[in-house]
C-alpha cells in the first residue's frame, strides 16, 4: 500500500497488480452433474471444470465462490455487487438484470418424472411418448413437485404460471431436488420436473433406485436448452462478460460437450455428441439467446 501511495506522490506509473483487484463473486448451486458440492465426485462436474477454466484465464480479478440456492442466487445478480452465476437459462424477466454470455452448454431439457407404478395416472396426457404438462396441470388432478425460482425454460416457465397454483408444489432450499425425489420415493408426490442426469445422480446418492422412474419429454419442448454465463447487469458484469465470451468460445467446443456426455447413459452418448458438433452454429447460437 506504502507503495502505491509513493508512487501517486511521485507521478510513478505502477503495474496494474500494484492495485487491489475487484472481486468477481461466483454464485454456484448444487447442480449436478453439472456442479456437484460433495461425495467422491466433488468439484467434477461439468460446470465445475468450466469454472476452473474461466478462473485461470482471469486473472485480472479475485474470485470467491459462493454457495446459494436459485432464489437468492436471483436476488445477488439484482444487487449492485459484481456476482456471476455460470448456469443461468435465459428469461424475459432475468434479462431485466442480468447481462448474458453467448450459450456455454446444450443440455438435455427437462421432463417430467414419475414412478414407473404411477405412469398410469399421465396416460391420458401422454401421446407420442411425450406428455402435454399444460393440459396436466389444468386438469388439477396431481400435483408437481418444482424447485422455487428455478427456470425450466421460458416455455414451461409459462406452463407453471398460468397453471392451477394449488397443482404445484413448490420447494425451497439447497436440496431442493433430493427432497422431491424422497417425497416421491415415499408416495407423497406423484409427478416432479427434472434433468434426466439430475434426477440418475441423485437417485444413486440417496440409494433409490432410478430403474423405478421414468422421465418423459414434454410437449412442445425442444430436446436441449442452453445455458450461459450471466452477470449483474453492471459496468463490472458486462466487462467480465466480454472476456468470458472469449473464453468460451473454445470451452464450449472442445470441454463442455464430453464433460456433459460423460454422465449421460451410454445409448444417449454417441447421438448427443453428435447433435452439440452443430449446436453453436450461427443459426442455433442465435435462436438459443432468444428461446434457450
């Protein structure tokens, strides 16, 4: 600090790293498998290794890294503070607030779970082994477990808010996801909304047997969403966002597609290699910023 000081009496010209560095807050959630916070495969998963990346290559800050769930990681990124999260689906209401990078993941998008005894009861919402949650929801006949503040993309995110709220069970917390999947597990909740790599992981650490759900597509959805790197809409934010889209533009071609592809069931590997080669092609980079 003496240093600093002398210097600016002195009209001295001092390296940059003679200045204290802003810090960039890192707002992470248990994710897996794209983070993953404990057990043996802790710190592997996908985004997990993005970070390391995007951490090495930037070392014009100090980083932090902070756990949070979904709501108050939302509340972070409206602050003034300069907070990332680096697992944001993009949403008209997010964009408010939030400036985004260019996508960094194509990830299967969600779909409904159910256990294999109950598919009886989505039978007259299922056609063409894909299910219609928007005429599900209005029948009000079950009720779906969702993570709060979560987006399950701008699509179904619509589904849930015109939907019978009563039809919705809505959970807080940072295991948000285990304790759906453990009331539904005891037959407290028929239905949950879920990532099939998400729901397989999580299963196996609780030691229930995901060979009891099924998972179906829903109506309407594409196959993947994309996520991206979002920053507080700040002077901060939007500066480290055009360094992080330099980065990424390598990161999402050459790490982020096997280290997805290695949680997935082997017969999904090879086809879901093949479809990301052409995800970040002009035209599917620009409709996945405007309808992830």
């Amino acid at each position: 600090m003496l240093g600093v000081v002398l210097g600016m009496m002195l009209g001295i010209t001092l390296p940059a790293s003679a200045w204290a560095k802003e810090t960039l807050i890192w707002l992470l959630r248990d994710l897996p498998p794209l983070t993953i916070f404990e057990g043996p495969q802790k710190g592997q998963g996908v985004v997990d290794q993005l970070l390391t990346e995007l951490i090495a290559n930037m070392p014009e800050y100090d980083h932090s890294i902070v756990r949070v769930n979904r709501a108050r990681a939302l509340q972070m990124l409206q602050s003034p503070s300069f907070t990332c999260d680096p697992t944001l689906i993009w949403t008209p209401e997010r964009d408010r607030y939030v400036t985004y990078s260019i996508p960094n993941l194509g990830a299967l998008s969600n779909g409904l779970v159910v256990r294999k005894q109950d598919t009886s009861l989505i039978a007259p919402f299922l056609k063409d082994g894909k299910v219609d949650l928007e005429a599900l929801l209005a029948s009000r006949l079950l009720k779906l477990g969702i993570v709060a503040e979560r987006s399950y993309g701008p699509a179904v995110d619509e589904m849930l808010k015109a939907a019978p709220q009563e039809t919705l069970n809505r959970h807080y917390g940072n295991d948000a996801v285990t304790n759906l999947l453990q009331m539904q597990h005891l037959g407290r909740l028929h239905l949950l909304l879920g990532y099939l790599p998400e729901i397989r992981y999580l299963s196996k650490q609780q030691q229930l047997s995901a060979d009891h759900l099924t998972v179906y597509p829903l109506k309407g959805i594409p196959r993947y969403q994309f996520t991206h790197v979002g920053c507080s809409d700040t002077p901060q934010g939007n500066e480290a966002i055009k360094h992080i889209d330099q980065l990424l533009q390598s990161l999402r071609r050459d790490l982020m597609p096997t280290a997805y592809a290695r949680w997935l069931d082997p017969e999904l590997r090879d086809s879901y290699l093949n479809d990301a080669r052409h995800f970040f092609d002009q035209r599917a980079a620009d409709a996945a910023v405007q309808a992830p």
